[in-house]
C-alpha cells in the first residue's frame, strides 16, 4: 500500500502520491505555489496556469477578454460560455438561442437569418446565407426555405423533396424513411431494415441491432449481451478475461478491472484514500481530493483558498483569501495588519472632501449625492451623476448602457453575481458549476428535480416524495 504524505493525495489513476493543484513538493511538503493563478508549479515559476491564463517567462498572464485557454496575450484557442473564437479573439455569440451571429467591422453584432449556419456581408451592406443549417436549403431567388420533415436537405425548387436525409432514416426516392429497427439511429443507404449503428445499450449485429449486457454502453466487439472493455456504465466494470459488466465494489463509480474492490474513480462527494477505497468527503467541501483538501465548495462556503472553504465576506470586503479581506471596495482602505476595510476619512458638503461614501460623489471637494437609485447603484460616475458606475450586492454593472441589472435578470436563481454570465452565490434549489480543478465557472444550474437543494448534481436534501438513499434521492 502506497503511503503519501499527509499534504499529498493519492492518485488513483497514475498509483501516485501527488500535491494538490497550485502547490508543489519542497522538503517533503506540499507548499503553495508563490506565484498568482498557477495550476501547477516548481520553485522557479508556473508550469500550467487555471483557465484564462497562460505561463510567460514562469508567471500566468491573463488571456486575451472571454478566452479560457490561449498561448499568448493575443491568441485564444477556447473561448468563455457565450462567446466563440474569431481569429486569435473571442467575440460574442449570444447564447441565447436566437441563430447564428455575425460581426460587422464596426464591433456590431448581428444575427443571420433563420436557418443560415453560415453568413457574409454583401458589398452594399447586407446579410446574406453562405450555408444553410441542417433541414433548410436555398430556393430559387437565393431565399432560405425550411425543408420537409426528415429532411437533411431539399431541392431548391420544392422543399417537399429531400436529397439527403438525417441519421436515422434513408433516401428512398424523394422521401426520408425512417429505420425499420426501432433502436437503430443509422441504416443502409439503400436498405432500411439493415442497421449499421444503435442506441447506446446496442450494437449492430447482421444489420440487426441487438442488447448488451444490461449496465453496457456498446459491445460491438464483445458480442450480443457482453460489454467491450472500459464501456460499462458507471459503477460497473468489465473483469480481465471476461467480457460482461461486474458491479463495482463500495460504492465506487469506476474501479480497477483486475480488481472490482480498488476503486479508481468515486462520486463527487466521496474521495479514493490510500487504499483504494471510497471515503466520504468533509462536509464544508462539495467535492474534495482528500479527507483535508477540499476540490469545490457548497453554497454556504462558496470560497475555494488553499483546499479549504470559507464563507463570502460581506461589503466592503471586495477580494478575499480564505477568511481574510485582500483588498476593499472604492471609499476604503485596506489594513495589512488587521486584513479589515476601514472607510475613508469623509466629508459633508460644506467642508473639503478627498473622498466620499457610497450613493455619493466628490465634486470641488464636496460630496453630493447621486442621482441614480441608492437601491442599485453604490458609486455614479461624478460627470453624469445618473450613470452608475459600481453596483449593489445583488447587481451588476452593465458597461453597454451603464445600468445595474440583478443578478436573477441574466442568470435564474443567482443571488450575487460579479457579471451577466458569472454567479457568485445561488439561490435554493440552484448550484454553481465548478471545473475539473475545483474552480468555480460561475455558470448557475438547476438542482435535480429530485433535490431540495444541492450543491452539485448531488441532492443535499431531498424534495417532497422522494428519500435519500446514500447520495441518491428516491421517489417514495
């Protein structure tokens, strides 16, 4: 049995003992990496950075706006939620379900028309279709044209006649005919009864799509109702030297094939110790790499510092690291020793100001106050008093028309949100989404139908009717 050190957590995959993201082995202790945002590191600089930067010259340096992963500060390879790659740059891209986007030479965003995957700009300014989407071809004055149903695409003259057809079903003349195998999801060109590829739990077998082993995904290897290797569903495994799927052991959701007892991979609330086994995380973490670090946060200690989970501080604490004040919001300044914000010296208007509270402006050294709503707007802009220009906890500050919008606005069940896309704190019955290192993506989801509340997937408590059954709520 591999013994790590107490700062180590045992990785299951590679069998190694190794220090959790953003610190690195000095003396036989996993010591935090002294440089901002690396994801891993030596004593001489970062080796990888978290999303959004990039190493340069042994430090991370931010990527361009909207770009999650890039290899210089003006080359992006993978863009933010909303946004997709334009060039190096990521640009909007609604998100919002409304089609495909085009942007103008003037920063403008635009939406093609209905049914155009793909469109350009004529030389007198207008849009126009370059490529239709799937189910919508071109009719003969160049107009976009929805296609019959089953259709992939049509003919230009009558959209009533298909000249191909979606996955599932087959040209036959001008018409698209489904499968006739009802798990089928592609058939022969010119037999429809003869499957060539099925719904997971199926494979075909003689154009005949045929089950799997009950808790398999394909065995189009293996054979009808066997499971080819490392295809099994979670918690389930295929043996060496069978072929069927073998439930795992203690709760795990992958385990080792040579051996269904050694876990390899658990649920989210549950850690792989020393031995292989599943342990159950500590109850500050959402998900934790072990007993002592924890990889997420629930939504009652929404901060990740150092593997460890602390509660958001409060105005005018503006950034935190664990339970200490980094840095305060505009009017306070920051104390080094006691880590507290302390409000500027203030004035009224009849005296001189330097600066001055919040709903307020400084203006020939007299404090006024604004003229936006004190409900919404902390800080107005001293040159126009009605535009805001800091919002209130439960706001946040749009620069496209210099207005405050709640958070639950942009992003259902969001309490406190930094911008239109980035939740800080969700709702009941809501969670924030974190990544494969634990951070959080700022995204807000929905807890399962099943969950009265939750923190990831994973019900905290259970809805009415259901019970919890290990990690699990199970309708009554």
């Amino acid at each position: 049995m591999i013994q790590c050190l107490s700062t180590q957590y045992y990785d299951p995959i590679n069998q190694i003992c190794t220090c959790p993201i953003n610190t690195y082995l000095v003396n036989n202790q996993c010591t935090y990496c002294p440089f901002t945002h690396c994801s891993a590191c030596t004593g001489a600089g970062c080796t990888t950075c978290l999303a959004g930067y990039y190493v340069s010259a042994g430090k991370c340096a931010s990527c361009p706006l909207h770009c999650i992963t890039c290899t210089s500060s003006t080359k992006c390879i993978q863009c933010a939620s909303d946004y997709t790659l334009s060039g190096n740059t990521c640009v909007w891209a609604c998100g919002c379900n409304v089609g495909v986007t085009i942007t103008l030479a003037n920063g403008t965003i635009e939406i093609c028309p209905a049914g155009c995957s793909n469109c350009g700009i004529s030389s007198g300014g207008a849009i126009y279709c370059r490529t239709p989407s799937p189910g919508y071809s071109f009719d003969t004055a160049g107009d976009i044209i929805k296609c019959n149903s089953n259709c992939l695409t049509c003919a230009i003259s009558n959209n009533n006649i298909c000249t191909s057809c979606e996955g599932a079903s087959i040209l036959t003349g001008s018409f698209c005919l489904g499968c006739v195998d009802q798990y089928a999801t592609a058939c022969s060109p010119t037999n429809s009864a003869y499957s060539t590829d099925c719904i997971p739990g199926y494979s075909p077998f003689g154009g005949v799509c045929q089950a799997c082993d009950p808790n398999c995904i394909t065995c189009g290897n293996a054979g009808a109702g066997n499971c080819d290797n490392g295809q099994c569903n979670d918690g389930y495994v295929v043996i060496v030297n069978t072929h069927n799927c073998t439930a795992c052991f203690n709760g795990c959701n992958t385990c080792n094939p040579a051996d269904p007892s050694k876990c390899i991979q658990c649920s989210i609330v549950d850690y792989v110790d020393n031995s292989s086994q599943c342990q159950p995380c500590p109850s500050n973490c959402q998900s934790c790499l072990t007993a002592t670090v924890c990889a997420s946060c629930p939504l009652n200690l929404p901060v990740l510092s150092y593997g460890s989970c602390y509660a958001l501080l409060d105005y005018p604490c503006y950034t935190q690291v664990g339970n200490n004040c980094t840095s305060c919001y505009p009017s306070y300044t920051y104390d080094n020793i006691t880590k507290s914000c302390t409000q500027n010296i203030i004035c009224n208007a009849t005296s001189k100001c330097k600066s001055c509270p919040i709903y307020t402006y400084l203006k020939s050294g007299k404090c006024l106050a604004c003229k936006t709503s004190s409900v919404t707007c902390n800080f107005c802009n001293p040159s126009n008093t009605s535009q805001c220009l800091t919002c209130a906890t439960g706001y946040y500050f749009s620069s496209s028309d210099t207005t405050c919008y709640t958070c639950s606005s942009s992003m259902d069940g969001c309490l406190k949100c930094s911008s239109d896309s980035t939740c800080l704190s969700a709702d009941v019955g809501y969670y924030i989404a974190f990544d494969a290192y634990g951070f959080s993506t700022g995204n807000i989801l929905t807890c399962p139908a099943s969950c009265a509340t939750c923190n990831s997937p994973t019900c905290l408590t259970c809805a009415s009717s259901y019970i919890r059954i290990g990690t699990l709520c199970i309708y009554e």
